[in-house]
C-alpha cells in the first residue's frame, strides 16, 4: 500500500494501541508479516480444552471456551486462510467441538451461562433476546469448519454434516438473515467450496440465496452508519473479487471514501456500539474494537 498519510497515522496507531494478536495481523497484511506470528499469538486465548476464551471476542471477558469465541478464531483463521489440518491450534477445535461442551444435541449455544460471571456487552448474557442469538449463530459456521478439517469418517463430521443440511433448509425457508448469522452461512458455503464438499447440498443454489441476503442485509441509508449499529458491504466482503462485490458495486464504491473521510482525532474510526454496563473493561475493549475496525477498513481500501 502506498505510504500515504492515512496508512502511517494508522499504522502509528495500531503499534501504539492494539493487543499483540492484532499487532501481528496488522504486519502481516501490510509489513510482509508471518502467519506463524498470527497463530502463536491467537493460540494464547485457546484453552486446553481446545476452545477459545478469554476475551478473544472483545465484547465477552469470559476465560472460558464458548462456541462464539471459538468461531471468532475461525474466522481470524479464514483471514489468512489457514488450513494446516494438523496444526495444534486446528486439531484443538475439533477436540473442542467433539467433546460435546455447550452442544445441546442439534447445535451449539449462542451464549453460555458462564458469561453472566464476567464483563460482557449485554448481548452475551445468557438469557440476552438479542437477534443475533439465532440457533444457527455461530454453529453453522463451526460445521463448516469441521466439514473442511474433521476425518469425514468421524462422528464429528457427520454430526455436522447433519447441521449444515438442517441449516440451509433453514436458509431456504427464510427471506430475513441477521447479518451475523449470514457471515456463518457464507464461512460454510466458503469452507465446502474450497473442501470440495459438494454432496450434501446444492453449492450454487445456496451462493445465489446468500448474494440475495448480503444484498438486503447491506444498509442503504448511509446518513446512519456513522452513527448506528448497521451492516456494510465490509462485512461481508474485502474485496472487488468478492462473489458479493457485483450486486453492490456502487455502494461498495461509497464505502471507500466513507472510510477515507470518518477518521476520528486519533486517526482511526470510532464504535458504534456500547455496553450498558462495566465501563472500565468496555473502555478497554473500545480500543480492541478500533484495531480490529481499523484492519479491516485498511484492507478494504488496499484491495479496492
């Protein structure tokens, strides 16, 4: 990327403010960085159980493994697509998975009851209503995880071989997807694509369904993103070779001068949401949540 004045103050930024994980993510993306980097330092949040904890999903402090912050490793591994089937950080997952912790028979928990002990935006409480706590989110996600990584001949596999065909009737059935849970379905259309696991439901059928959804999930009036919770096309895709990119171009296009023109006084974006409650880790995590927001942003303008 070009030296220019917006990638410095935000490169200062990040080496000023951000976690090692993101730091190394930040130099892999723009400094001819190391994976390896990125791996040891997201291994730091996996417990011996083999799932992810302690904060790794910045809105949860919970230390302990629950299925939404192994899924956040997944997608963090996705990033860099890594796909080292016997690394230690993979096999651990699956150990996670397989053991049946927060699984209750047909998916695993959005949220787990463990969470009340610790900071927590309030849409990790147990009992949160919140829209996102659909029963696919984020398991439909971690199925296509171990439809790629798991021995097909595993009960693992064919447990969520069985959850995957589930959740795309699920999809079909629905003209309304969270964009949360849609990133899921797009980590399982991605995963079986790139597995070759094309015998359990109709690949093609199920992009052109999710190219709708991303479509109608994408928030058109731009007058609110500065200032609400909404979904732009950076959450679906980082990129104009993005099977999503076509149906969005124009406001896909929009995104990259909003990006260039809404840095705040620190030279990076603020957050749009907030915590009700535990404002000292919520300070801390804010600035989590920058780094994260300002990767992302920088890879969406190198790459478009």
């Amino acid at each position: 990327m070009k030296q220019n004045s917006i990638y410095l103050e935000v490169r200062n930024w990040i080496y000023r403010n951000a976690r090692p994980l993101d730091l190394a993510r930040w130099q892999y993306h723009f400094e001819n960085g190391s994976a390896t980097e990125i791996i040891k330092a997201l291994s730091a949040y996996q417990n011996e159980d083999g799932g992810f904890g302690n904060a790794l999903e910045a809105d949860a402090w919970n230390p302990k493994s629950s299925p939404i912050q192994t899924f956040r490793a997944v997608v963090l591994l996705r990033e860099i697509n890594f796909i080292e089937k016997e690394h230690p950080v993979i096999l651990g997952i699956l150990k996670y998975l397989d053991s049946g912790a927060d699984f209750n028979g047909e998916y695993w928990l959005n949220t787990i009851l463990s969470n009340n002990d610790y900071a927590h935006a309030p849409w990790w409480e147990f009992d949160s209503e919140s829209k996102s706590h659909n029963k696919y989110n984020p398991s439909v996600g971690l199925a296509g995880f171990v439809l790629f990584f798991a021995d097909p001949k595993s009960m693992l596999y064919h447990k969520c071989a069985k959850l995957a065909v589930e959740a795309i009737e699920y999809l079909n059935q629905e003209n309304e997807i969270d964009m949360h849970l849609l990133t899921g379905y797009i980590a399982l259309m991605e995963y079986c694509e790139q597995g070759g696991v094309t015998k359990l439901f109709l690949i093609q059928d199920m992009k052109k369904k999710l190219m709708l959804l991303v479509n109608e999930n994408i928030t058109k009036d731009t007058s609110v993103w500065a200032t609400s919770y909404i979904c732009k096309p950076s959450h679906f895709f980082l990129s104009p070779d993005s099977i999503f990119y076509c149906d969005n171009k124009e406001i896909a296009a929009y995104e990259c001068e909003y990006i260039k023109t809404t840095r705040n006084c620190e030279g990076v974006w603020n957050i749009t949401w907030g915590w009700a409650g535990y404002p000292e880790e919520w300070a801390i995590s804010k600035n989590w949540w920058k780094s994260n927001v300002a990767i992302e942003n920088m890879i969406y303008l190198r790459n478009f």
